[in-house]
C-alpha cells in the first residue's frame, strides 16, 4: 500500500489539471467574495440616498 501511495506521489503527470482546477476554485471564491462584499456596500449607499431624497407629492 506505501509503494502506491509513494507512487502517486512521485508521479507528476496528469497534476497539471487538478492544480489549474483549484487555482480556478480558489479565484472563483475570491471574486464571489468581492462581488459579495460590493454589493453590501453598494446596496447600502442606494439605501441611504434613497432615505435622503424628498418623497414623491410632498
């Protein structure tokens, strides 16, 4: 079981598409991350000004 594991250790082809697959997770989180915090910060500026601007008839 060693000799296997040691073996797939050592053997470096095939690791390129593993290893581009968590770069793009790993990106792919982080974009979500910002797009989320953004859209918090965005959203709460709209509310403010919104709460600032003289309503409609008055």
């Amino acid at each position: 079981m060693s000799k296997i594991i040691a073996r797939l250790i050592n053997d470096e082809e095939g690791a390129t598409a593993p290893e581009y697959g968590l770069i793009a997770a790993l990106i792919a989180a982080v974009i979500v991350a910002a797009v989320t915090a953004l859209g918090t910060k965005v959203s709460s500026t709209f509310s403010y000004i919104d709460s600032k601007m003289p309503t409609p008839g008055s």
